[in-house]
C-alpha cells in the first residue's frame, strides 16, 4: 500500500482556546472520531474543565452558556499513547545515562505533547519512584506533558536489556543511588520483589527473557511463572519482553498482561492467535525500531519540527544498509514516504501473513515504539510512523486509531483517557485532515489539547530546537 503524502503546513495556535480550560468549550470539526465510533453529522464536543462532558448531535442541545467553535475542515482523535518506551537516556541532540535527569525527561515529555501523544509507558529502564513523583507533579500543576508511566525492571542479576544500554541503565543506578534493575535467580527472590512493588498503585513490572544470543542468561521459565502467578495475585501486571515463539507461548500460559516485541515471523499462529484473543494478552509490533534506522529521517519535515539544526546534519551523515550489503550515506529513494514504502514491501512475506492473522482472530496490537532504548529513535515522531506500518500490513486507519489510543489506555489500567467520552479527559488532535482516509493525517496536526488545554506547539518547537 503507498500512501500519498502530505504537507505539514506550520501549526496555528486557536487564541480564544489556548486558556479556555476551566470554561464550557463546544467544539464542532467536520469530523470526530471518539476512538470507538465515528460522529460526522455535525456533531459537538462539549467540554469543561478539562474532561469531555459529552458528544452531543445538535447545536439545539448545546447549554447557553458554551463557548462554541465551528472548526471547518478538521477532525478531532484522541490523543495518542505510547505503550513500549524508555525516557530519560535519548536528548535532542544525544543518547546515554549522562541525559537521565528531569530537565530531559520533562523534554522527552514535551516532544510527546508536541507530537500529540498523552502518555508514555517506559519499560523497565527508570527508577520507578522518580517517574511516579514526576507523574504527580504533572498531575497537580496541570503541565503540558504528557503523563509517564514506567515499569520495574526483572531478569537474571545484572542483565536484561541489550549490553550497550544495560551499561547505561547501570550508570543511572550508580550516580543517583537508585535501583532499576531487580536480579531474579531464585524463588525467595520473588517475595523480596513482589514487597517492594505491592503498595504501589497501578504497578508494572517488565521481564526480560532473552539470551542476548548468548552473551546474557536467559530468566528460567519456573521462575517467571511463579513470578506472574504472585504478581497477578497481588494486582501487578507484567509485560514481558521476548525473542522467539516458544517462549511467547510459554510467558502466554503463564499469563503475562502483554508482549513488548511482536515477532511476527509467523510465529503468531493460529493457536497461539485464539489463546492471546482469548485472554485479552495484548501484542506491540515494534516494527518501526528497525525499519526507521535504514531510513534518512534527517529529511522529514515532521522530524525537523523538534531537532536541533546540529542535530539534524549528524543524521544525515548516518550510513545505512543496502540489499547488496554495501554500505551508503544516504538512500536512493525520492522522498521519506518511498523510503518508508519501499522497507515495509521487503519485509518478510510471513511478517504480514502473521500480522493480518492476529488481527483477523482479534488479537489485542496496541501501539509501542521502544523509542529511547537506541540513539536516535525519537519520541512521538517514532509512533506515527508506527501507525503508517501498521495500516500498510493490513490495519485499517480506524483499528491503527484505537490500538494507539482507547486499546492502549485499558491495557495499561488507565480508564480516564483514550476514549472521548463522558467523564475522561480532554486529550485529543485537532487534525487539518482525516485519519480514516490517510493514516498520514495524524501527523498533520493543526493543535493538541491536554487536560482540555491546547498546547503552545510553536513554543515546544522553538525550545527544543534550540536545546
């Protein structure tokens, strides 16, 4: 499937909005999309302070008292969600422990705002009480970031993620004195865990089971099992980050709450498609992780918006992979778009049989992007091209839509947002044109509400780019 592209024109901030967070705002684009149900019969969003009230049908329902705006043109979405990151470690500019501090992680948060997404999961790589004390600062001064939310981190003492972030991840844990990493190697390990996480409201804790061909243990089987069993007792989920299919099937029976990495290579069969379905497990593709490293993103004028002009110049010197194994500073493709298409049509056939599978047998995808865990994988940016992947393997715009934001919310326990609906926050894209006609859209975004604030985009953009 090629998608045509389209021009991001500069954003536009809507005056008589941008402080209207505490009046009773009606809203009517040409379109909304609520997440579940499509509206596009000149409907309303009513909202105030902050969350939505209700979609109402007519200008007749609306209270005397809204503030009303027609918005010729545009479609209204919920804001995204980000199910699979890792903050802290990449700035605009670099990628490494030396970034992990809250001036960055709160311009991490932005570049998620900036790029319409709510809220970000990061699995695994973060001192947990540092993210759950800046979630409750976002919260209480209603900031324009999105809201974190991180996992406590498992494997085998000392490892778990890939050997050059491990060493990051450990750089954090020695300068602030902190645990990330929590070592399981046997059973009475279990209980130490489970104490430390239990008292902490919505709790996730991440497993890796993976050798890291060979140069890392791999957590036994008995011991993830019994782990999961404590956890879920307890109320704790736990996501899991696997490699190949026997032990997709093995973490599945011992029922982990999701998969971090989807290994599609027809691994996903028809058993296992029914079993996930069945008991709501869910899958994150992750394709974009690989895909996007063979690509010059310097030349995406959606990238541009929030990277510094240094920045910018390195990336385009990065040398990137060929079919003939050579090596060349830049593709030979006309625009990103084609780069994009031209990846996705050399992915394995069995890669698409896979992923059409699990959607057609009702398999749980939301959307994740691993954005953090390497250099250069960048925030927000990196989960519309998600969504691009996710349409041209088979997804129709409106199922990319929910997986990136109602889908998403409830997997991860967050029944206040995801949705437009009644009594839920205020979280969406004012979009210049449809999503469920060209995925694209969502990147051509004409403002971003928080909480029913809009965000000042152009002010995210100018900081950042000069960061």
């Amino acid at each position: 499937m090629r998608i045509t592209h389209l021009w991001l024109p500069v954003f536009m901030l809507l005056p008589a909005l941008a402080n209207a967070q505490s009046a009773l705002m009606a809203l009517q684009p040409d379109r909304i999309f609520s997440g579940e149900k499509l509206y596009e019969s000149g409907e309303w969003l009513l909202i105030k302070e902050g969350y939505v009230v209700e979609i109402v049908q007519t200008e007749a329902e609306l209270p005397p008292e809204a503030e009303q705006r027609q918005l010729k043109g545009k479609t209204i979405i919920p804001a995204l969600i980000d199910a699979h990151a890792h903050l802290g470690y990449q700035s605009v500019d670099s990628w490494g422990a030396q970034n992990y501090n809250d001036a960055n992680l709160r311009d991490n948060l932005s570049q998620y705002a900036y790029y319409g997404f709510s809220t970000v999961f990061s699995a695994g790589s973060d001192p947990v009480a540092l993210i759950d004390e800046l979630r409750a600062t976002i919260d209480v001064e209603s900031l324009s970031l999105a809201t974190p939310l991180a996992a406590y981190g498992v494997a085998p003492k000392g490892f778990g993620p890939n050997n050059t972030f491990l060493n990051e991840i450990r750089s954090v844990e020695a300068e602030q004195g902190t645990k990330i990493l929590f070592g399981l190697d046997q059973p009475s390990d279990i209980q130490t865990l489970i104490k430390a996480v239990e008292p902490k409201r919505g709790a996730i804790i991440k497993i890796w089971v993976d050798d890291r061909a060979g140069t890392q243990p791999k957590l036994a089987q008995p011991l993830y099992t019994e782990l999961v069993d404590q956890a879920i007792k307890n109320g704790i989920k736990v996501v899991a980050h696997q490699q190949d299919s026997d032990d997709t099937a093995r973490l599945a029976k011992a029922g982990v709450a999701g998969f971090l990495h989807g290994r599609f290579e027809d691994e996903i069969g028809e058993e296992l498609s029914l079993s996930l379905a069945e008991s709501n497990t869910f899958v994150i593709p992750n394709l974009g992780l690989s895909l996007l490293r063979n690509m010059t993103i310097a030349e995406d004028p959606l990238l541009i918006e929030t990277l510094p002009a240094a920045t910018l110049s390195r990336l385009e010197s990065r040398i990137f992979p060929t079919t003939d194994n050579t090596m060349t500073a830049s593709n030979s493709y006309d625009s990103i778009q084609g780069q994009l298409d031209q990846l996705i049509s050399n992915l394995d056939p069995s890669i698409r049989r896979s992923f059409v599978s699990a959607i057609a047998r009702g398999v749980p995808i939301i959307l994740g992007t691993d954005a953090g865990a390497l250099p250069d994988h960048f925030f927000g940016y990196s989960g519309h091209k998600e969504l691009e992947i996710f349409v041209a393997l088979g997804m129709s715009p409106e199922q990319a839509i929910e997986a990136a934001t109602y889908k998403a919310a409830s997997q991860l326990g967050l029944n206040d947002r995801g949705l437009l609906e009644k009594g839920r926050r205020a979280d969406f894209l004012l979009l210049n044109s449809s999503p469920l006609i060209n995925i694209r859209a969502t990147q051509d975004i004409h403002a971003v509400f928080l909480l029913g604030k809009e965000l000042d985009r152009n002010a995210i953009s100018r900081r950042l780019k000069q960061d």
